[in-house]
C-alpha cells in the first residue's frame, strides 16, 4: 500500500486552510455584490479583553428581492479615533 503525505500532515495545515477558505468566501462575497445595483459598507469599531481596538467590516447589498448583510473581516487599528479608521 502506498502512503500519501497529505498537507493536514504539518503544523501550519490548519491556518493554511482557514486562509483558503476565506479567500474563496471573499471572492464569492465579491461576485454577489458586483451583480448588485447598490451596496453599503458599514465598519463598526471595538474593543477585545486585550484592550485591542478593532474595526468590523460588513457590506450590504441587494440579491434578488432580497437585503443581504456579509461580514468582510476584521481589521486591528492602532487606535479608534475617525481618521484612523478612516
């Protein structure tokens, strides 16, 4: 019987895997609102138990008849003032 190595194998498999997935769930986000006629970006500041400020990223847009909102991610910013974010 052969063995195969497969990537899952080493210590960065899951990372690498997160990464993948999501890149292919940004695309897919991405694709769904070109189609749209109009979209929104919301960001939303806060602030983790490491006294970590961050900003939340969701666009919303239109699919059909229907209102979608997508999380886009989250981003860490070196304080929470507007032009920062900005």
């Amino acid at each position: 019987m052969c063995k195969v190595s497969l990537p899952y194998n080493y210590n960065k498999a899951c990372a690498s895997f997160f990464i993948n997935v999501i890149k292919a769930l940004k695309i897919e986000i991405f694709d769904r609102v070109r189609k749209s006629p109009w979209f929104g970006l919301m960001a939303d500041e806060s602030t983790d138990v490491s006294v970590t400020k961050n900003v939340i990223l969701y666009v919303t847009f239109i699919e059909g008849r229907k209102v979608k909102t997508s999380y886009l991610g989250i981003l860490e910013v070196v304080d929470g003032i507007a032009n920062t974010i900005t």
